[in-house]
C-alpha cells in the first residue's frame, strides 16, 4: 500500500494518541478495541506505530485531516490496514478498516470507528 505525502509542514501532530473504537466485523459481531498509536510527523508524511513490528506509513494535509496503512502478506493471506481521520487540537476522530484477502479472494473486513486523545509518551 503506497499512501502520498500530505501538505503539512513541522510535527504538529506528532506524539501517542489512546484510542477507543466500536469495532463492527464482517461477521456481525460489535465490539470495542482501544490502543495506543504513537505518531511520528515529518512535514505531510506520517510514521505511526500500533504496537505492530511494522510501521503503518502515510500522509497529512495542512488541516489534518490524515491516511495511513499497510499491507502485509502471509502465505496466500493478504491483510490490508487503512486508518483515515482527522486531527483536532490535542485528539482524532477516526475509522480504521481491515480487509483480508485470500489471494483475490475478499475473506472479511472489519471497521473500527472511534476517537483518540493525546497522551503522554512517557510511562
């Protein structure tokens, strides 16, 4: 997944974000998820790291509004992450989708819509 730069300039955004989402599967099962993203900003592209080994990468625009993901493959299995939002003052109002694939084949997506708060990145 190669998502463009944005238009921003400086680190506005950077620093950790909690969140708290309401996840609805594919399989009709709702549930609520909350993490912690830790945001790395250089001018319009976005780093972010989700407690995953690998970096979710993207842009933001100068009114913050951002995308980010990745797309990772094991064996046959593709999984496709896309987070899209927006930054407020010190929070986010998002929706994250996960999409699996099983070759061309579409296995299930999963959409987690919610908001976060800056935090501390310091225990």
């Amino acid at each position: 997944m190669n998502l463009a730069a944005g238009d921003a300039r400086g680190s506005t955004w950077a620093g950790c974000y909690q969140y708290l989402g309401q996840l609805s599967r594919g399989s009709g099962v709702p549930g609520k998820e909350g993490s912690l993203l830790r945001v790395q900003q250089a001018d319009g592209t976005l780093r972010v790291l989700d407690g995953d080994a690998h970096p979710l990468l993207g842009g933001v625009d100068g009114n913050g509004r951002f995308r980010f993901g990745a797309e990772r493959t094991t064996g046959q299995v593709t999984l496709r992450v896309l987070w899209e939002a927006k930054f407020h003052d010190n929070s986010l109002d998002f929706t994250r989708r996960i999409t699996v694939f099983r070759g061309l084949n579409l296995l299930n997506t999963t959409r987690l819509t919610g908001t976060a708060q800056r935090i501390s990145c310091n225990p």
